[in-house]
C-alpha cells in the first residue's frame, strides 16, 4: 500500500472533515471509502446501461433467437 498527499483548498477540507463527522468515521477513511465507491461505480454504472439495453430488446433478442 502506497501514501498519497494531496492538496485541498481549506472550504474543501473544512466540509470533508464535517462530513467525517456525520458519519462518525476519520477523515482518512471518508476519503479511502469515497475513492473505493469512485473505482467501483463505472462497473456499476456499465451494468445498469447494460441491463436496460437487454431488458428492452428482451422481444426483439427472442424473436430473432
């Protein structure tokens, strides 16, 4: 596991630190949450197009099969 530095404006980091606190969990892992569900919504976000593009030509993929 590598460590990373970044810079944030201080508003920013102000209102990442209050969202930490409404969810009652540090800063390092607001943001460690935040890059995971970053990483993972474009498989989720492929499935979701992928799974309406299928279940509205459901007739039309059955009709030619």
């Amino acid at each position: 596991m590598e460590t990373i530095t970044i810079t944030v404006a201080d508003d920013r980091l102000s209102k990442l630190k209050e969202i930490a606190a409404d969810f009652d969990v540090t800063l390092e892992e607001l943001v460690c949450l935040t890059i995971e569900n970053l990483l993972l919504q474009p498989e989720a976000v492929f499935r979701q197009a992928m799974e309406y593009t299928l279940n509205k030509n459901r007739e039309l993929y059955q009709r030619l099969a």
